[in-house]
C-alpha cells in the first residue's frame, strides 16, 4: 500500500460543538482535548482556502505544480 495522499482539515467537532461534553459520555470520543476534530477535506474547500489564503505568485506556482 501507498501513504495516505488524502488531505484533511481541522473543525471544531461537530458532535459536542466544541465543549466536550455528550451524554452519555463524560468526555466526547469524537474529538481532541481542544474540542476539534480531523475531517477529509474537499476539493472545493481546498480551493476556497487557496483562494483566500495564497498571494497570486504561490497560486501561479500551484497551478504549475497540478499540471506537471
């Protein structure tokens, strides 16, 4: 088997929104002791957080990554 080539995003968890308390557990199981959580990401939020957080030259050279 290959590594894992999937990509994932941190979100505050979405069974206990973050307070770490679900009944009937005393903790949530879902997520970590910040109240956060790994989802896998999508290609559109993958292109959204590229959009907003990237300057045009690390966008350029992505594109030109994706291509080769």
């Amino acid at each position: 088997m290959g590594e894992d080539q999937r990509l994932y995003v941190k979100i505050v968890c979405t069974f206990c929104s973050g307070a770490r308390e679900l009944y009937p557990y005393s903790v949530c199981p879902y997520c970590d002791k910040t109240g956060t959580t790994y989802i896998e990401a999508n290609i559109k939020s993958i292109a959204t957080y590229c959009n907003e957080s990237l300057t045009l030259e690390e966008l350029l050279k992505l594109k030109t990554l994706l291509n080769d």
